[in-house]
C-alpha cells in the first residue's frame, strides 16, 4: 500500500526561511576549520613586519616658542579714521606675523645663514638610511656646485691610509676622484675641500648630496609648523619633525633670530628714511647760511655797523616772528611734496617718513602714513601669489588716495596761512622803508641769516631725535624658549605596523576561505543539501574503504551498514510499512554513488530473509553488471523486445542473497522501453513475488527516464554525492522534480569524509579532499554512447568511473 505524504505548509515555510537566513555559526565554524590558514598567515604577517620595524626611524618633535607682541597703529583712532577708505580694520598683527614668518624671502636667509645644511651627510645599512648631520666623520667644503650636482648621491669611501674614494651612485657616469684630506678637488660637477672632523674614523663609507637653497626651503616650508601655544595666547610655537632633530633646532633658532632682525630692521627703516630727508635738507640749508652769513659779515664791516635802533628792532622781531610762521608753513609744504613724490615714485624704497619727525602733528596725515607703513611692511613679506597680496595692494591703494585726499585739503589751508602772512609781510615792508637806507640793508640782510640759521638749528634737533629714536628701537616680538627635541612623534608606529600586517595576514586568509566558500559549487554537508529543494534529507552515508557493492553483508556491524539501517528505517516510516517496498534510486549526474547504494540497500534488504531483487535500469550506461563482477548478458532491455522471458533475466548467485536482474544489451532507443507498458508489467510482476524492489536507475539530471520509474515505485532515492554533485545542477534537477513528483523523492547525501580526512563543521560533518573520482556524461544516438571523464580530484592513485566508499571502521 502506498502512502503519498505531502510536506505541510508550515514545514514548507520552514524550509524556505532555512535557505533564506544567514547561519552565523556555521559560517563561524567553516572559518575555523581552515585554522591552518590563519596560523600561516600571522606567521607570515609578523616576520613581513619585523623586517619592517627593522627600517623604523624615529621621528623627532623639534619646537621653540616666540611671543608675538600686539601692537597696532600709533594712533588709536584708526579704526575710525579709516572708515570710508576702504582698509580692512580687522587685520591683526599677530596672524600676520605668523604670515611673515613662513615667507620666502625670510626662509631663504635662514637657510642661507646656516652653510652646513647646503651638504647632507647619508649612511645606508641594509634597512636604514639616516642623515647624520653634524655627526658626520668628514665636512665637504664646496666652492662652486654645478646646477647638475644638487640633489647627486655621491659615494665616500674613507680608506685606513687616509684615502678618499669619491665615486657616484650611478654607475653609468663613470665618475671616480682619489683625493685626501685637505686636498682641493676641482670637477665638472663641483669644486670643494673635504676636511675631518672630531668624528672622524679610519674606514668607513657614506653619502652625501648637494642641497640648493631652493630644495631646503620646500623642504622646511613643507614641515614647519605654527600653533599658538592655547587659545588667545599670543605665545606663537614654531616646531618641526623629522629624524634630525638638531639640524630642526639649528633651522628654528636661525628663523627666530632672522624674524626678529627683519622685524627690527623695518622698525629702523622709517627712521632711516626720516634721517635722510633731513640730511638732504641740512645740505642746502648749510650752504645758504654760509651765503648769508658771509653777506651780513662783510655788510657790517664796510659800513662800521653793528646793531639796528629800538623801532627797526620791533620790526624785526616782527619779522622773525612771521619768518617763523613762514618757515613752519614751508616745511609743511616741503613735507607735502616729498610725500606726494613718494606716493609716485618710490613706494618700493622704504616706509614714509612720519610726520612728527618734522614737526608735522596733524592726525588725519600721520595716521594715514602710519598706517600705509604698516601695510607696505605686511605686503613686503608676501609673495605675489599669495591670497592676502592682492588684499593688501588694493588696502594701499585706498590709503594712498586718503592721503592725497588729506594732502590737498592740507594745500588749501596753507595757501590760506600765505596769503594772511603775506598780507602782515607786507605791513612791515612798508614800516621798513621809512628807515634810514643803511638800516634797511642790515634789516634785510640779518633777516634773511636768521631764517637760514633757524631752519638749520630745526633740522639738526629733528636730525638727533630720529638717531635716538633709531638707537632706541627693540624688536617687537621676544624668543620665550630656544628650539629644543621634546619627542618621539612615531613612537608607536612598531606597533601599528604589527598590528596592520597581523589584521593582514588574518584578513586575506578570511577573504580567501569566504571566496572559496562563495564560489564553491559542490554540495559538501547535510545543511547544504537540505537547503537545494523542499525535499527532506532521510539519511548521510559516510565515506567507505572499501569497494565491496555488498558490504553491509561483509561488515554487518560497520558504521556504513548502520547509516543503511537508518535509512531504511525512515523509509519504512514513510511509506507506512515493512515489506512490499519498491525503492528507485537516482542522482543528478553519473558518479553520485547511486550504484554503489543500490546493490548495498539490496544486500541490506536481504540480510532480513525475505525475498528481494536488485534491477539494473540504468540501460544507457549500465553499471550494476560490473560492480557485481557480471557480464551483461541478458537483460531488461532483452525481456522489453521479446528477446527472452521474465524468467531468464532472473538471475540469482551464490554471493549474493538477492536477485539480480541485469540491464541487458544497451539499445538505441532507451527512453521508449523505459516507457512502454511491458516494463509496466514487469515491475509489478516482480513487485507481487518479491517484497524488497530496489531500482538502480539513469541519473535525473541528465537523462529523463528515472521521471517514468519515480510513480511505479514507492519512493524515489536521490543521492547526492559530497564534494562530487554539483549544487546548482542539482538545486535546478530538484526544483522541477518538485513540480512534479514532491511527494515520492527523498534525498540521500553520500560518500561524507570521515573526520581524519577531514575538519568538523556543521551538524558534527567532517569534509575534505582525500578521495579521486571521474565521471562522465550520457550520451544520445543510436548504437553505442559516448563517455567522457570530467576528470578527477583529490589525491592518489584512483580508476577512473570507481566509487571508493569507506569508513574508519570499514575494512
């Protein structure tokens, strides 16, 4: 009696989430079974990154600290003065001076100072390449440096007799001098002296290289490094790192020192400038005091006079007085005009001379001119190129046309103040020609000596104001600490670089199993089996020794045998009894095992006493005949052409207990005798006399004619085949066998590695590769069909088409 049992809708949907989640513990397990992997790849990971640690150099943090004074304009309104001429107010000195001091021009004085950093002195090891700097055992001395030269590896070698071999890093410049110390060495490439110093040594071999001011800039520039020691603190830190700290610490104090010089020096410009202008004055004035003097001298003495009466001295009191006036009115004057010449002219020689210095307090004009000083002295440290020139220019440019603005307005009054005392001179003129005509003369003449001495004594006061303001001057910003090593910036790289190869060498052996997981086409343990279709999964069959189709008979006891057992007595749960069982057992491809099961479930069967038959349908490329040590005389195929009788294709043998019917001559139409209504009747002829059916049919997968044995039987095996079946033709040969018989196949995984031969993961299955296998495809047309082997895998020697299936326990 048959019993059809259709998976209910829960186990469906059971199956379906099955397939559908992520098994994070059987993922974890696979991974761990490749521990091996691991092991080799931290191995190798942590001997790649000791040879790296090998070429660890430490990095050094040289730093030295300034404090930068914040001083603005000398005149605190302006900010308010300048509003509406376009300057930006908001310009502080402090960022400036952190602009001043990453200048070019500065850097390049900097590296200039400091001679020994135009030569780098290299030692090479096996993992390290260090610049020794001041430790070097020699100094070369250039003289001339080809443009060639700079950035050239050269080799010494520092013989035991005192010898100096200089050659080249390239060979090909064949390029060789012989020299000692002292010695000048004069080259196509350089000119120089090599001297020893107190580290010199008898032997010993390095480099050195040429550096151009250029290259030493770039490369400082690109280190240097500015931060205010805290939040609103105008403590300015200067530092560098790099693996020669005391070449860092010489770089930084130079630039502390330049960058106060340069700061002083432009403090002193102003002064400079103001002083030259009053000596260019003193120098005409001197010569017409002379004039003068010697005119009132030689009056006097001719004419036997000495002083002038009571009333001609008011008037010339008056007319010193207004001579004063006239004075300060033409040195306001002059004043404009030197500024207006400057404004045009000579805006690249040097700051503006303040109006103070001249006596000058008017405090639109000097704001405007201290401001235009501390604009050209900004912009003078910047490069064309840099973002704040363009801003600066276009501030001077506003400055200057305030100053104009000031300069006419200034222009207006004054021709007020001339005409007034023009008017006054003029009152006194004609008091003046009421003297007595030799009186007038000396008036005149004294007159005109005082002016010219008055303005002498002026300028010289002015002349030793700007020397002591100049001798007085201090740079704003103070050196709070010199440069000095604080740490070892990379200290921690060993570490990290351990830890990068180790998570490497852990990563890649990961990203290869997960690969070979992800690309692994063959079905390999009970889950992946499970997970290829809705069909349940009845029984695994561990991996045999031995050959024997009937070992279950030989090894009763064996594990192999009771994995059979089970199996069978699921099949009796399925089908609903103990005897009258016809099973057909299937697979996806040739060399799945089928075979090999079918004549050991029928030994199995056997072993229980009641009759049973082993039936070899499987006639395009039958195979029962060869594992049984049979010819393939006659057969099913015989009996379904009426060649013989039922009878004569019975056959039973003394070593075996069941009977065997062969498949007989292959025929070149097997899928319409596998159909036909007498193969029909013979099943279920030898299904009434014999309790136990077993059916070794073609493979589904590839050949149809198992789909017309699966309803004339009570269940359908279908082997799967560890690390022999492919997962998705199967997964595909299942799916439609779903659709069409759901109800009768059962899926049996076979030939399982035992745990020696392979590691544990998953549902307690072991797995590997130490077994060999071929198999074939089927072939259609008439007469004979074509076999071809896929190849075999795995290692030792194997027979081609040969199942070998054993356990630990096998013999």
């Amino acid at each position: 009696m048959e019993n059809n049992i259709t998976p209910a809708p829960s186990q469906t949907a059971q199956f379906e989430e099955e397939k559908s989640n992520f098994d994070l513990m059987e993922w974890a397990l696979k991974i761990l079974s490749y521990w091996y992997l691991f092991v080799i790849g931290a191995v190798i990971a942590f001997g790649v990154a000791m040879l790296q640690n090998r070429k660890w150099i430490p990095q050094y943090l040289s730093s030295g600290t300034i404090i930068i004074k914040e001083y603005g304009p000398s005149y605190g309104g302006s900010s308010v003065l300048m509003q509406g001429f376009g300057v930006d107010a908001g310009y502080k000195n402090v960022n400036n001076q952190v602009i001043m001091l990453r200048g070019y021009d500065l850097m390049c004085r900097v590296v200039d100072s400091l001679p020994f950093m135009h030569v780098d002195y290299i030692t090479q090891g096996r993992f390290k390449t260090r610049n020794i700097y001041r430790n070097t055992p020699i100094l070369v001395e250039p003289s001339r440096v080809s443009p060639f030269a700079y950035g050239m590896m050269f080799h010494v070698e520092i013989q035991e007799d005192g010898t100096l071999i200089i050659t080249t890093k390239d060979k090909d410049l064949n390029f060789r001098v012989e020299t000692h110390y002292g010695e000048p060495i004069k080259t196509d490439w350089f000119d120089c002296v090599i001297m020893p110093t107190d580290n010199m040594v008898r032997t010993g071999k390095l480099y050195f290289r040429f550096r151009d001011s250029a290259s030493l800039v770039d490369d400082f520039s690109s280190r240097l490094g500015l931060n205010f020691v805290s939040d609103g603190s105008s403590v300015l830190q200067i530092s560098l790192v790099s693996e020669t700290p005391q070449r860092d610490c010489d770089f930084i104090n130079m630039l502390c020192k330049c960058f106060l010089e340069d700061n002083l020096n432009r403090k002193n410009d102003v002064a400079d400038n103001s002083i030259r202008f009053i000596n260019q004055q003193l120098e005409l004035l001197q010569q017409s005091l002379v004039v003068s003097e010697g005119a009132m001298t030689d009056f006097r003495q001719e004419n036997k006079f000495v002083d002038v009466g009571s009333y001609a001295g008011t008037l010339m009191a008056k007319m010193e007085s207004y001579d004063a006036q006239e004075m300060s009115l033409n040195l306001k004057e002059t004043y404009l005009n030197y500024l207006e010449n400057y404004i045009k002219t000579n805006m690249e020689e040097g700051g503006v001379a303040a109006p103070s210095s001249l006596g000058l307090n008017e405090p639109m004009l000097m704001t405007l001119v201290q401001q235009l000083n501390d604009l050209r002295i900004q912009r003078g440290e910047l490069s064309e190129k840099n973002v704040y020139y363009a801003k600066y220019t276009k501030d001077i440019e506003n400055v200057k046309e305030a100053i104009n603005e000031v300069v006419r307005s200034m222009r207006a009054s004054l021709e007020i103040e001339k005409k007034d005392l023009e008017n006054r001179y003029a009152q006194v003129r004609k008091d003046i020609k009421n003297l007595p005509e030799k009186e007038l003369q000396m008036v005149a003449i004294e007159r005109n000596y005082r002016i010219d001495d008055n303005y002498y004594t002026f300028f010289l006061q002015k002349r030793a104001e700007a020397e002591i303001q100049k001798a007085s001057n201090m740079p704003d910003n103070d050196i709070l600490d010199k440069a000095r090593t604080t740490s070892v910036t990379n200290g921690s790289q060993k570490r990290k670089t351990t830890t990068r190869y180790l998570l490497i060498g852990l990563i890649i052996p990961l990203l290869l199993v997960i690969l070979s997981e992800l690309l692994n086409n063959k079905v390999r343990t009970p889950k992946e089996a499970e997970r290829l279709s809705d069909f349940r999964l009845i029984g695994s069959v561990r991996h045999a020794k031995s050959e024997n189709p009937t070992l279950v008979k030989k090894n009763p006891r064996s594990s192999y045998a009771e994995m059979l057992r089970s199996i069978r007595t699921r099949i009796e749960f399925i089908v609903q009894r103990k005897t009258g069982i016809s099973v057909t057992i299937t697979s996806t491809q040739s060399g799945d095992g089928k075979t090999f099961l079918s004549t050991n479930m029928a030994a199995l069967y056997a072993m229980t006493g009641k009759p049973t038959i082993l039936i070899d349908l499987d006639i395009r490329k039958p195979n029962v005949h060869e594992k049984l040590g049979l010819d393939n005389a006659q057969g099913v195929t015989n009996y379904l052409i009426g060649e013989c009788s039922l009878e004569d294709i019975i056959e039973h043998h003394d070593a075996f207990d069941f009977d065997i019917v062969r498949a007989g001559t292959i025929p070149p139409n097997p899928g319409e005798l596998i159909r036909s209504e007498k193969l029909t009747e013979m099943l279920q002829i030898l299904k009434e006399r014999y309790e136990f059916v077993i059916i070794d049919s073609s493979p589904i997968g590839q050949v149809p004619d198992a789909y017309a044995l699966v309803e004339q039987t009570d269940i359908t095996l279908f082997v799967i085949r560890c690390m022999q079946t492919n997962k998705y033709f199967a997964k595909n040969t299942l799916q439609q066998l779903s659709v069409d018989h759901s109800d009768k196949i059962q899926l049996i995984l076979s030939d399982i590695p035992t745990e020696r031969r392979g590691l544990r993961y998953g549902k307690g299955y072991g797995y590997g590769y130490g077994y060999g296998y071929g198999y074939g495809g089927y072939g259609y047309g008439y007469g004979s069909y074509g076999y071809g082997g896929y190849g075999s895998y795995g290692y030792g020697r194997r027979k081609k088409n040969s199942y070998n299936y054993y356990s630990d326990d096998d013999e």
